[in-house]
C-alpha cells in the first residue's frame, strides 16, 4: 500500500477498511449484547425470592423470580413432553421438600456439587404445579401407604411440596433476544473480518506482483484525462488496463482478455444482478464490473463493454456456443506456445 502514490487510487483502497470498521461495529454489538444479558441475569437473581416465602407469603404465586438453596436433588418426578431437555424432581433444602424443573446440565452440575458443604443456589421462576405432575407424585408417594388418612391428595399436596415449582430453564426474554442477536451480529463479525482479510491480502498481492514502473504507469493512466472512471462501481477504464477496486483491487490489461460476456444471476426469475464476466489468457474467468439487476445497468454494461472491445479487437464477445469453442482453442494455442 505505501508504493501507492495515486490519491484517488489510494482512495479507493482504502475503502476496504470500511469493511474492518463494520467487523468492528458488529463486534462491539455483540460484546454489548452479552453484558446487558449478564447485567439483567445478575439483576433477576439480586431480586430473586425464596421459593418457600413465594409459597407461603405470596399464596403460590406464579411468574415471581425465585432461588432455592438444594441441599439434595432426591426423585426425578417427571420428563417434559414439551420440552426437549427439560425434568422435575423432587428437592430439598435440609428442611423441606420442593418442585424443581432442570435441564440436564444444571442436574450434573448438582450431582458434582458438594452439597455436604455448600448447597447448590438455583434460580428460575415460578410456575403452578399442573394437575398431571400432582398425579404422578401422589401415585407414586401412595404406592406404599396403606391408611386413607396419611395418602397424599390434591387437597394435601400444597402442604408437603407446595402449589408452585421452581423452574430453572425459564430465563429473561430480553436477555434471550439479546442472545439471539448477539449470535447474528458475532458470525458477522466474523465473515466481515474475514473479508477484509481477505481482500487486504488480495490487494498486495496484486500490488507485490507489479513492478515499480508498472505501477508508475497505471497510476500516471489512473490521471488521464482519456480514463473513463465509474465511481460508483469502483471501476476505472484506463488506456491500457481496467481497475476495479470495489473490494480488493484488480488491474487487468486489456491485452489479456480473450472473451467477455454478461452474465445474470436471477432470483426466482427476477435479474438481481448483473456482471461483465471476461476469461483471460491463463483460462480464468474474473469478473470485472459487478452492477444491480436493474434494466438502467444494461447502457453502463454496454458502454464498458464497448470501450474494452475498442481497445482489443481480438476479443470474443457474447456467451454463444461458438464462442465456447473459440475460446478453448486460443487457450489451447497459448499454452502449447
């Protein structure tokens, strides 16, 4: 980049450094989405209740942010259907027994715990005990119960394991969207970051491959007064070469061409964009304007296309069978030179 002595050209190139500023935002998007989603956790929790006091303070109330201290995880009561990983037990904290709804992964992290030293704080929401889950535990607890009295009844059942469960999967909506979008803009980051990369690489490749006095001379072409230049395409005809600098700089000669043709790419029959595709003498196909799919791109594809076929008229035009084979007998001819 620093051989570069163009303004305009190095203007252009730096453009490219748009792209690292977007991978930037983007990047910064996501850190924040990730602090304010561990802000609101942290703030759930600080305002989170005792789920004994949210049975008995608050008449079972649902929807409150409540914790409780697992001093033993004892039965699995139940496997949500609605919810791929998703089990009720039964727990405890040293005094009574309590609902608890836990994925399988807070269940591991309770199990390794030492709760003979420190019990495991969860923290969840509330949510009513359904009917099926209070079947399920009274048919259970009463298999061995032989006096009506001692059974465990729905009348009962609030008494010993209260009217709400703890569920520990349910966490702050907003937090998840945050999460949601922190996903996005992080994959972003990334292929952003990648592009510039990229195209930064590309370009001093490009740069590295000329020589002092070759580029001496395109930059010299770049202030020409003859250069057609397309600002808004990234596109410069010059006398000898064309320049594109939309994301990574190419300069081709026109010399090197030996076909040109449009190209489309439609979208469920709709042109959304619109190229002037070219092979060059080593048999690659590049690419070297790239415009929208709009019927107004078809004059600015037409005059570009003119101006390179005034300057080299050996070049095959149009994408046409005979073409195709012309074209493979020139690289043929070439490469057996």
């Amino acid at each position: 980049m620093k051989r570069v002595n163009n303004k305009e050209l190095k203007k252009s190139l730096h453009k490219n450094f748009i792209t690292l500023a977007i991978s930037v935002l983007f990047l910064i998007f996501t850190i924040s989405c990730f602090l304010i989603t561990n802000y609101l956790n942290e703030k759930d929790k600080d305002n989170s209740i005792y789920l004994n006091e949210v049975i008995m303070d608050m008449a079972n109330k649902p929807n409150v942010k409540s914790y409780l201290d697992v001093y033993a995880l004892e039965i699995l009561v139940a496997k949500s259907n609605t919810a791929k990983d998703l089990s009720i037990y039964i727990a405890s904290d040293d005094k009574l027994y309590y609902l608890v709804a836990i994925d399988s992964k807070t269940h591991d992290k309770i199990k390794n715990s030492d709760l003979n030293q420190k019990p495991y704080r969860l923290y969840g929401t509330t949510v009513t005990t359904d009917q099926e889950i209070k079947r399920i535990i009274e048919e259970a607890y009463n298999l061995n119960v032989e006096n009506e009295k001692d059974k465990l009844t729905d009348d009962n059942f609030a008494d010993m394991y209260g009217g709400v469960y703890l569920d520990a999967t349910i966490t702050n909506e907003t937090g998840d969207t945050l999460l949601i979008f922190a996903g996005i803009t992080g994959f972003l980051s990334i292929l952003t970051l990648i592009a510039f990369i990229t195209n930064t690489l590309s370009t001093k490749k490009v740069l590295k491959n000329l020589t002092d006095e070759d580029l001496q001379k395109i930059e010299k072409e770049i202030d020409d007064e003859s250069t057609i230049k397309y600002p808004k395409y990234h596109l410069m005809l010059t006398k000898n070469y064309i320049i594109n600098t939309s994301n990574k700089l190419r300069i081709t000669k026109y010399s090197d061409l030996i076909w040109i043709y449009e190209h489309k790419l439609k979208q469920k029959g709709i042109t959304t964009n619109k190229s002037l595709a070219a092979m060059t003498t080593t048999g690659k196909t590049i690419y070297l304007v790239e415009l929208s799919g709009s019927k107004k791109m078809d004059n600015i594809l037409n005059e570009i296309s003119t101006k390179i076929i005034n300057t080299n008229k050996n070049i095959l035009v149009g994408y046409t069978k005979e073409n195709i084979e012309e074209s493979k007998n020139i690289l043929k001819n070439l490469n057996s030179k």
